[in-house]
C-alpha cells in the first residue's frame, strides 16, 4: 500500500515543545488558498430573509481525539459547506494545526478554518502561566508572588500567527479552560495577549479570525456564563467573536445580543449536536436552538456534528447527516430510516447485539422527535458556491468506493481523502419544468418531478457522480439548477461553460443551463421604473438540435424560487459542441461569445453574473404538448436514470494565463529503502518521492484578451494536486502504457511516499526499471495534465537484484 503523506499530525503537547517549533513541515502545509465566496445581497430583503442570510454558523469539529484521517477508511466529512461559514478543528492537544486535508477541502468551499489552543482543568494552570510570560522569563511557573503582571510575553502569540501563515489556515480558536493562577492582574494579561493575536492575525492575514471560548472570566475564574456578560465581555471585545458555552438557557441568547450590541452577529451561541444539557436535546432537534438563536440575532456554533457519523455509523451516516443539514428543505417527505445492515439474532456477540438495538432505538427517538422534517437548512440560507470569477466541480465527496480518472476505475477499494473533495450541488434547488416556450420567452413551474442524487456507483473525476433521474414527462422539457453562483463575467469576452456526462436514457437530450443576472450583491436603490436591466445583443439559435440554454430572469428581491409557482424567463438557445467521449462521458461545452448581453445603463460599476448553472433535458423529438402539468411521484418507482454528470465549470477568461509544469521528480535519498523478501520473492520498495514545479517561458492566450492591458499576470493554472503511478518496464521504453500503470494515489503537495510498493523478482530483467509517474491536476478546471507532460523518476531493479545477492 501507499499513501499520499505520512507525517507527524501537526500538533503539540505542550508549550515547551511550541516554542522549538520551526516551518519545516512541508507534508502538513495546505495548498489550496481560501476561496472568495459571494457576499449576499441584503438591500430590499424580507427580514426573515435576512436573518437566515445574516446569522452565521461556525461548525466546531471535535470526533475520537482528531487526527484519524484514513485514506482507506471512509470518515466523517461536512458534505454540506453551503451552510458554514468558519469550521474549526478541535483535539485536546495544546496546540492544534487543521490537517492539510480539511484546511484544502473548507478553503475550496470559501469556508474559513481554525486551528485550537485548549488548556484544561486545574493540571495546565502553569500552561497558562507560560503562556503569557514566555519561555525565558527565568522566574519558576509556580511561583506568583514577584510576577510582573503589568506586561505580556508576546512570544507564543507570535509563533501562532506564524504557524496560521507556514500552514496556510485562518485563524484560531481560544479555549481557556484552566483557571489563572493570578485572578484578575493574569486575566488582564490574557486579555492584552488575545488583543495582540487579534490585530497581528490580521495584519498578516487580512480576513483571517480568532474567536474565545466563553469559559473563564474577567477575574481568571474558570466559571461558564452560557451568555455574553460583563465576566467575559472584555474576552469579546478585542477579538473576532465568542463562543459561547451551550449550556444556555431560553433567554440567554436575547441577552447576549443585547450586551453585544452591533456585533450581536459576533456572538456564536453554542449548540451541543450530542445534547448534552443544550437547549432543543441537539441530534436532529437542533432546529429549536437555532429558534431561539435567530429570535436572538445572533450567530450559531454548532459542537460535534459529527454525531450524524460517530453516534450512527458509516452504513447510515448520509442518510442521518441529510437529515441533520436539510430536513424536508428540498420540500421531500422521506422518513428516516436505518439501513444498516442488520445482524441475525442468533449470529454475532452479545455487544454487537446491545449496539445494533441502541442504534435503532435511537433512530426510532429521533424519528418520534423530527417533527415537521425541520433541520440547519430551514434557519440558516445556503451559502452562493465559492468562486468569483469561474467555477468548477466534479461532484467528489471526498470518498468513494472506487476511485476513477476520466472514467477510467483505476482503485477498487474505499478511500477517503478530503483534499479531492469538490464543490457540492445547491441542496434545495427545484426543478424548473418548461410549460410553454416561443422565440424567446419560457414558462415554467418548479418541481420536483426530475431530481438529482450524489451516487458512488460510477463517477468521472474521483469517487462521485452526480444521478439524475426523472419521470416521463420530467423528461419532457426540464433545466436542473444543481449550483447557486455568483460568478461575475466580462461582456466583452467570451465566456464559457462544460458538462461532463454519460447518458443513461437515449431518448433525451443533454444541454446546458445557465442563468444570468445582475451581480447579487449589488446595491439596487433606484426607483422601480428606473431599475436596470439585461438584454441579449443577438438572436437565438434556430438550430432544432441546440438545447443549452441562457436565461435572463427576472429575480425577485430575495432570489428565491417557491415550489409550484409559475414563473417565466427571457432566453436564448446556444450552440452545444462535443469536445471528446472517454470511458463512455461525454464532454459538451458552450461558448457564449463577447457582447451577448447589453445593460440599459452605462455604468461601468454595475457587473453582470452568472447565477445558477446545470442541465438541461429535452425529449426527441421535441414534446409537442408541454403544457401538461408534471405529477409529482411519491415514490421513486416511477422515477428512471436520465444522465450521470460528472463535472461542470463555468469561467470567463483571465488577462494571462500561464502554465506551470511539473519537473525534476527524484527519490529522496535519505530515507528510500528497498527490501528482499526472499520467502516471497519480492522486492519492496519504500520512500518519498519529490518533485519541482516550473512556468513555461511562452504565454498561453486565451480569446477575449485585452492587448492593451498591463495587469500583473495571473498564474491561475497552478495544481489543486496530482495523481501518482507506478510502473515496471524496460529502461528503453520512455513514455508509460497507461494499461500497464498501477494508481499508488493522491499528493496534496510536492511530494508523496511510497510505504512498500512491491516487486516480484521474477519480472526484473537486465534493464528492468520501477518508474513513478506523477500527473497534475489543475485547481481552476480539473483537467488532469495529458501523457506528453508526466514527469517520472525511476530506479533500475536489476543493478538492486545484483547487489542484494551479494
């Protein structure tokens, strides 16, 4: 077996340790940047609207210790980043670093991520000592008579930024939970400390947060208020926000958004998703807190939920998981069910026994107590998809049963690997059934008549693939929004979109669907006979074949679609070109070429966006009565597979691009091993394999480049990360068979191990060489880098055969 890293998990025992710490740890650095995530529009918004779009939801991750990441184990993932907006990672170790994997899977989501300092109980009191004094105060820990407490060591803080920069995260998170030896004066020092680590994070990260735990208090006392109070009001006010202890009662939230005033937003009011002592009993009434928590105007922190995977196990844990995150939002009525695999009565031992009983007792609790299919995704408005200025996505959850490049399976086994994990469908996005349609106007209802689900069964890129299915008449005439965007693009530019799919049904056909609008967060006070407005420059495609599609819809203020409703959209149809077929997927893509749209303003402020993209589905022929309404099913027996997709992306392109390649792949010497089973006739070999990047000297231009302009080039081709094969052949042959290639796996960064890649010595020959291959992968569009640009290094076995004989 090998695996992408292996590594000492970033994270510290103890502050003695902190202080030796140097940015020497490369395996451990996260390499995927923050996205920009859109902002939501918030002028002309129903109130409600805006306390769902307002209140924000950090999710702290706290699940057996941390650091259990397995690449051939499925674990617990966020599958539902639309609804968070900072995730931290949390162990009981002094300092924690988020693993690189979570650190890339948040930021390509735009979600912000945190790293931990914890004390605990009265056994790291010195901890706390050490931590504002400095490693070379020279006066004992225990001692705290003759401490100046009228200055703060800025030491530790300075390492902390430090380590938020070197591994490429945003923040941390402050859990104080260990009394202060000197009461007031060494609380006051914690306070000055907090306030310098505030101001130096982002100073040197702007964007980036440090939010305090609510646990001791003003006086150094360790005594959790549950509220924002005058105890640890001081705490709040020199950082980002407060976590508030989830003990609360009813009216403690409207208290704490009193006392915070205009920052009541920066209050995140606990919610234990395990229920212990928390308001509402969490698990999958967690709804009631987040009531109260909106009633209040404050923001949520949701503790632990991976309770979903932990208290259920993995054989339901998307099941339960959906129903903690979205509920009956998408307007389904599913009751939740156990589909775990139950065990004969008569079979197994006693304890599984009493753990397969409990398990389904507690689904039964939760069922008796999920009234009215409530869940986050009723109190708390999905996020826009991270991506200002394109978007991709190949629907990986980051897991999978199979792993697969282009369609090809190259691993049959679970893996689990949160750095492939890709950006995931708008959960509660209608179908939008066409009724009626001329030159171009479209009618429509939503519905839910054709939907969608992530499946594991085949998949494009990695382990997920998108299903969609529909009854006969979803076939009709559909489009399925599957992302909520916000990605702005350039009139005068091209701009164009690409699915990835494989068939399932021959009598349809596959377009794509793209909505277009005004930039969301735009600030829209003109009167309503003044408002402005898009329009298409040119006419439609009369080509009966075409069917991807460009909206221009009329949005209301709150962006939002109500199931059953009628509504209508100008449109135009556009020209669908196949680019290649591999494995059975075809990708199709569409290019909406420069001054398309025209605005009735010529304010050069005001942007025009692409709003949702997805797919679209027309029968062949082409439906002569459309304007049947569409049953929808109470089941899935009457739903049939349409289409899978497996990857969509939408840019308008940037002033340069330029192309970085992989080069100079070697072993490192220092630690490559290679063994002679002799009993089993083998060769294994193990090692770290590294490599360098490059930029090619040429620039790659793209249409719709603007001569003229000077702008700083944008190196937006860097890789999100690469694919590692290895190889058996001859030293003469110098490009791989790609049959003959054995998937060893996924590197984050510039360097993978290899931990025992074996060899039968029966297949070394004279010139026998075990190449490793390593294929990038690019961050902007998953497009995998072609035979011509893999880069190898190799060792010759038979000179190893050789020497090991002897």
């Amino acid at each position: 077996q090998s695996v992408p890293t292996k590594s000492k998990p970033p994270y510290w025992t103890n502050l003695s340790d902190v202080a030796k710490w140097k940015p020497e740890d490369e395996f451990n650095v996260a390499k995927v940047n923050l996205k920009e995530r859109p902002v939501f529009r918030t002028e002309g918004v129903s109130q409600d609207k805006v306390d769902k779009r307002e209140c924000k939801v950090v999710v702290c991750h706290d699940m057996a210790g941390g650091y259990i990441e397995n690449f051939f184990n499925i674990g617990y993932s966020i599958q539902y980043w639309q609804y968070v907006d900072v995730f931290i990672y949390f162990s009981h170790h002094r300092i924690t670093v988020p693993p690189p994997q979570w650190t890339n899977a948040a930021h390509r989501n735009g979600v912000k991520i945190l790293g931990t300092f914890i004390t605990e109980w009265e056994r790291d009191m010195l901890e706390n000592e050490l931590w504002v004094r400095g490693p070379h105060s020279g006066v004992p820990l225990y001692e705290n008579t003759n401490v100046n407490r009228e200055v703060v060591s800025v030491f530790f803080a300075d390492k902390m930024v430090q380590m938020a920069l070197y591994y490429n995260f945003d923040g941390w998170f402050i859990n104080v939970e260990s009394p202060l030896i000197g009461g007031t004066p060494h609380a006051r020092q914690v306070i000055k400390f907090m306030e310098y680590l505030t101001q130096q994070m982002h100073k040197h990260k702007p964007g980036s947060v440090v939010l305090w735990y609510d646990s001791i208090t003003k006086e150094g006392a360790l005594s959790w208020q549950d509220q924002l109070n005058d105890m640890n009001y001081p705490f709040f006010e020199v950082t980002d926000g407060i976590f508030i202890n989830y003990t609360w009662k009813e009216h403690y939230p409207s208290s704490s958004s009193k006392k915070a005033g205009p920052r009541k937003r920066s209050v995140f009011t606990g919610i234990d998703v395990w229920g212990r002592n928390t308001y509402g009993g969490g698990g999958l009434t967690t709804y009631k807190a987040l009531q109260v928590i909106q009633k209040a105007k404050t923001s949520c922190a949701l503790f632990a939920p991976a309770w979903t995977y932990e208290h259920f196990g993995k054989e339901t844990f998307w099941e339960i998981d959906r129903k903690f995150w979205i509920g009956n939002a998408d307007q389904k009525k599913e009751p939740i069910e156990n589909n775990a695999k139950r065990e004969d009565p008569s079979e197994g031992s006693i304890i599984s026994r009493i753990s397969e009983f409990r398990k389904n007792i507690a689904v039964l609790m939760n069922n008796l107590f999920a009234d009215k299919g409530l869940a986050v995704a009723h109190y708390i408005t999905p996020r826009y998809s991270a991506g200002i200025k394109n978007f991709y996505s190949n629907f990986d959850r980051g897991c999978g049963h199979n792993f697969f490049i282009k369609g090809k399976k190259v691993l049959e086994q679970e893996w689990y690997h949160l750095s492939h994990q890709s950006i995931q469908p708008y959960p509660t996005n209608p179908t939008l059934h066409i009724l009626s349609s001329d030159d171009s106007l479209l009618s429509y209802r939503t519905s839910y008549g054709t939907t969608w689900e992530p499946t594991f069964d085949q998949a494009y890129t990695g382990g997920t693939s998108i299903l969609i299915k529909g009854t006969d008449k979803g076939k009709d005439f559909s489009m399925i929004p599957l992302f909520d965007l916000n990605v702005v693009i350039s009139p005068q530019k091209y701009t164009r979109a690409s699915i990835t799919y494989m068939p399932k049904d021959q009598d349809v056909m596959i377009g794509l669907y793209v909505k277009v609008g005004l930039d969301r967060k735009r600030k829209d006070s003109t009167p309503d006979d003044e408002k402005i407005k898009i329009n298409f420059s040119g006419t439609t495609s009369q080509n009966q074949q075409d069917f991807s599609i460009v909206t221009l819809e009329e949005e209301d203020e709150e962006g939002v679609r109500t199931t059953g409703d009628e509504a209508s959209a100008r449109y135009q149809k556009f020209e669908t070109t196949f680019v290649s077929v591999e494995n059975d997927w075809i990708t199709a893509e569409v290019q909406i070429p420069p001054n398309t749209f025209s605005l009735s303003t010529a304010d050069p402020s005001i942007e025009i966006s692409i709003q949702e993209l997805g797919v679209v589905i027309v029968r062949q022929p082409f439906p002569e009565n459309i304007k049947e309404e569409l049953p929808i099913p109470e089941t899935e027996a009457g739903l049939s597979s349409i289409l899978l997709v497996g990857e969509l992306s939408i840019s308008s392109p940037p002033q340069y691009l330029f192309d970085q390649e992989i080069q100079n792949v070697f072993w490192n010497e220092h630690n490559l091993r290679i063994e002679n089973l002799e009993i089993k006739g083998l060769l294994r070999v193990s090692g770290t394999v590294e490599w360098e990047l490059g930029v090619q000297i040429t620039n790659n231009r793209h249409e719709g480049l603007d001569e003229n302009s000077s702008s700083d080039v944008d190196i937006v081709n860097s890789f999100g990360y690469y694919y590692v094969y290895a190889a058996i052949h001859s030293s003469q042959k110098k490009e791989p068979n790609t049959e003959e290639l054995t998937f060893l796996g996924v590197a984050d960064v510039n360097m993978f191990v290899v931990a025992g890649y074996d060899v039968p010595v029966s297949q070394v020959e004279k010139d026998t060489v075990l190449s490793i291959w390593i294929q990038g992968v690019k961050e902007i569009d998953g497009k995998c880098e072609e035979l011509e640009k893999w880069k190898r290094c190799e060792i010759s076995l038979a000179s190893v055969v050789e020497i090991l004989a002897h």
